[in-house]
C-alpha cells in the first residue's frame, strides 16, 4: 500500500507541476486559521481562568507567546510570495512543537488544548496529502508520549514541576484520536489536492489547444502535457474512424527540442 501510494504521489506532483502553483492562497487561508485558533483560545482562557489550573501564569505565558507568534505569520504571509518547501516544513515543524510545549504545563497527558494538535493535522493535510499528515501525527504522537512520560517518569525536579498523575485511558485514547484523525485527513486532504491539481490541469489543457493552430500543434501540447504526468518519453494516440473504420496512429517521441510527432 505504502508503494501505490508513494508512486501516486509521485503523480500528483507531476500533475500539479503544470498548474500554477497556490502556494500563497494556501499558506494565507492557513495563517488566517491558526491566528483565530490561537485568539480564540487567549480569549477563552480570560473569560474562563479555570482552564489551565496548573501553573495558569507558564501556560498563559505560552498561549500569549502563540497568539503573537500566529499573528506574526498572518502578518508575514501577505507581504510574501515566495512560499518554497524549505520554508513550509520549517513552519509545520514549528507548528508541531507549539501543541507539547504548551501542553508540558497544561497536565500533558490531559491538556485541554488537545484541539492544536488537529489543527496541525489539518495544515499539513491542506498544504500537503496523505503521507506528510500520516508523518506529522507520528510526530504528534511521539511528542505526546515523550511529555507524558517526562511528566510520571522524567527527573524529580520536572515531575515536581509539572506534577503530573498519569492517566492511563486518555494515555492511550489521546493517540489513538490522533492516528484516526491523521489517517482521515490526510486522506481526504490527498483526493481534494488530486481533484484540484485534474481540474486546473484540463483546463489549463484546453486553453493551450485552443490557443494553438491546426491540429499537428493541438496535439503536440496534449503529448507534451501527457508524457510530462506520466513520467514517460513516448507516448501513442490511437484514433479510429467510425464510418470508415480507419485507423491513425499518432507517435509522440520526446526529444531535447521537445516532443516529435511522426
């Protein structure tokens, strides 16, 4: 299975590579996403001081330093154009560590601000697919046990610190959700993306055959798109007439100067 979904992978990216990019409008509705997470939840813990009740200043501390942090991208994301992969999974790796840091000194096993760690899941499954959401819960997962053991099984003077009672059904519950919820979006983020990418691509198809004359140059773009998805360096086009029952064949050779009908 791994392998299937690997090689379609492979194809949707060549897919996409013939679109234009979105990118931007991609990484924009994302920052727009996180900075109302992170004031909704600043919001919420000063109409209710309830939530977080262990060492409520750390974890205030925390959320105040997301919601700056989430602002500052929001800010940052519509002044840039240039969103290349360095700089997504430097964000997505920050992205990650922002659910185990505040929840270390909000009972990490059970913290309330669970809802970040979907919300990761969420950004990587829209700017991404399948095997990078699948990726990002591992992460999540091994973040999430590595506070939770830190905090019953860690160096005295963190266990002090924390204080943390390990609860063993939200121990186990917490990521098994993730797993789940991983799995699922990543799945439905990979079809919209490879609908997306089919859509943009035939249009993008049509215009260019549209724009060309005569058939011998319409039918140059179809190959050069159709070998470019493929991957390949030959590519036949068999067309039968109905009425006549006569048959033509189209071969379409790539070659330094680009694709040579014959």
């Amino acid at each position: 299975m791994l392998a299937y979904l690997t090689r379609r992978s492979q194809f949707q990216s060549r897919l996409q590579a013939l679109v234009p990019g979105d990118a931007g409008r991609v990484e924009r509705v994302l920052a727009t996403a996180r900075a109302f997470l992170a004031v909704s939840s600043l919001a919420a813990i000063w109409i209710d001081p309830t939530e977080p009740s262990r060492y409520a200043p750390l974890a205030y501390g925390l959320i105040l330093a997301y919601a700056v942090y989430s602002l500052s991208i929001f800010a940052w994301v519509r002044r840039r154009r240039d969103f290349g992969v360095p700089f997504q999974v430097t964000l997505q790796g920050v992205d990650v560590l922002w659910p185990a840091a505040i929840a270390i000194f909000t009972s990490p096993a059970s913290s309330p601000f669970f809802i970040f760690n979907a919300f990761v899941l969420l950004e990587a499954a829209y700017r991404w697919g399948f095997l990078e959401t699948l990726a990002t819960g591992a992460a999540e997962i091994l973040l999430y046990f590595s506070a939770a053991s830190l905090a019953v099984l860690g160096p005295e003077a963190f266990r002090a610190l924390v204080g943390e009672e390990l609860d063993v059904n939200r121990l186990i519950m917490r990521p098994l959700y993730l797993a789940i919820m991983a799995y699922l979006l990543g799945y439905l983020g990979e079809q919209e993306k490879l609908r997306h990418a089919e859509a943009s691509g035939l249009a993008r198809l049509i215009g260019k055959v549209q724009a060309e004359i005569g058939l011998r140059g319409a039918l140059r773009v179809l190959f050069e798109d159709t070998v470019k998805v493929f991957g390949s360096l030959h590519a036949l086009l068999v067309v039968r007439q109905r009425s006549s029952g006569r048959v033509i064949v189209w071969d379409g050779v790539t070659q330094d100067r680009g694709v040579v009908l014959s």
